[in-house]
C-alpha cells in the first residue's frame, strides 16, 4: 500500500513536469556612453520588469556578459542560441542628465532642485529568427532629492505596459476535463496557474501553429480555433477552463494529439481586498 502511494505521487510530479508551463528565455544586456552605475540601474529596472510579468526566465548575468564581449548583433544572437533563450533584448542608454534647475519662488527667492533626465531605447530579437519582435523608447524626468532614482521609478508602468501589449501570456491544452451531450469539450485543463497570476474570468483565445508556404518562405500562422474562460485556477501550474467556442474543433485536434496554445487576450477585473 505505502509503495502504491509513493508511486502514484512520483507519477503526479511527473506529469506536472511535463505539462507544467515552460517559461521563455531572455537575455537582457545594455550599452551607453554613461557610467557604469547608470548602466546597472537602468539594466536592472528593465529585467525586474521582465520578471515582474511572471512570463519569462532571464539569462544568467554571468552569460550576458560573454555576450555583451562580443560585440556584434548576430555574434550576441549566436550566443543567446547557445543558451537556449529565446529571446535577446539589446538595451542603448542615450542619455543620463543630471544638472540643478533655479526657479524664482515668491517671498524665498531663488531655489535649487535636484533634476535628472534619463532616455533609453531597447529591441527585442527573436533568437531563432534572428528578426526584430518589439522596439521602443523610453524617457522620464525626476526632481528631488532622489531625482534619477525617481525618473526610473517613473518609466515602471511604461515598461510593464511594454511587455504586455508585446508579449502575451501563452499556454497549452492539457486535456480534456469534461464533456457534453454530443461528446465536445467542456471544460479543459491549462497549463498556466497562481504562478503566473491568472484568475477567474480570464479569456484565452485557443490556436494551433500551422506552417503556410508564401513565395518559397515557411511563415509561422496562428489558425484561431476557439475561446476558454478560466473557471477555477487549481494550482501554481494549472487551472480549469470553460470552453466558450469552438468545442468540437478543440475535442478532434485534441484526441489527434495536436497541441493546442491559448493567448491570454482579455483579463477579468481585480477584485478588492473586500470581495472573496
């Protein structure tokens, strides 16, 4: 009996490894005139960012520097290959000011206020295209005593926003949970749970990758197939879905073993700290 148990508690972890969402790679390196300090802020501000959206694993600070002795582009994209990433981003810092701005204030006179000025650009790289994902620019201005400290703190929202309209949150059919009348999908099992933030009400749009042949070019289509709604999120790795549209498409391609991604396209409203 104590050998039947551990064995089917090995069999869970095992198939939680396996269908368990696999997060993508990306190496995050900067370059800039600027001093080093800057440099590493910025570059810190950017991969917390990154991490902060819970859809992503970063390169080892370690490997980025190899990478960054390289120099160019496609050496960098050959190194990224190397370490499996998926994705290079390739940051410019432009400038970093830092002057003290004078302004008359009534009865006081003149006073001095702290000021810096930061602007950054950044691309992303798909590593196996070698083609460009997602670009943008990036500026604020602080004043204070902690004036960059603020101006960074200032460009968060701007990166989060970034991430999210580039990169949405992907994940996979596992199976089928429960079945109608005529014998179509009802309820599917996700793999994307409390680690990377779903909820309730979450919408998924349900595709399958399919090769399309355009002048002698292999292009990569996304061939909508359905929607599902989170209905319950199980655990870190999982959640339960009502399947909205497309029940018996995602029931064939799913009993032919096909592998069915989902596209995270709407988000159900926070609840309050009140609502349960």
């Amino acid at each position: 009996m104590k050998k039947n148990i551990i064995l089917s508690a090995i069999a869970l972890v095992m198939t939680s490894s396996v269908f368990a969402q696999t997060k993508p790679l990306i190496g995050i390196t900067f370059k800039g005139k600027d001093s080093t300090t800057y440099q590493a802020s910025i570059q810190n501000t950017v991969e917390d960012a990154f991490l902060r959206s819970k859809r992503f694993d970063l390169v080892e600070r370690g490997e980025m520097e190899k990478v960054k002795a390289v120099g160019s582009e496609s050496g960098a994209i050959t190194e990224m290959k190397e370490n499996n990433a998926q994705y290079l981003l390739l940051g410019n810092i432009v400038s970093v000011i830092e002057d003290q701005k004078q302004s008359k204030v009534p009865v006081l006179g003149t006073t001095v206020t702290p000021q810096a000025e930061i602007i950054f650009n950044v691309k992303i790289m798909d590593v196996n295209t070698g083609e460009l994902v997602a670009s943008s620019n990036f500026d604020n201005i602080g004043k204070g005593k902690n004036a960059f400290n603020d101006a960074l703190m200032g460009i968060r929202t701007r990166l989060d926003k970034f991430i999210r309209d580039n990169f949405k949150l992907t994940a996979t059919i596992a199976s089928i949970e429960e079945k109608n009348t005529y014998g179509d999908a009802s309820k599917v099992l996700l793999t994307a749970g409390k680690a990377v933030e779903v909820k309730e009400g979450d919408e998924f749009k349900v595709y399958e990758n399919v090769e399309v042949n355009v002048d002698g070019r292999k292009i990569n289509r996304k061939r909508t197939i359905g929607k599902i709604v989170i209905s319950r999120v199980e655990d870190e790795h999982f959640s339960v879905c009502t399947v909205v549209e497309g029940a018996g498409e995602i029931t064939k391609l799913t009993n032919n073993g096909a592998t069915l991604r989902c596209e995270l396209t709407g988000e159900a409203p926070k609840k309050l700290f009140f609502q349960k």
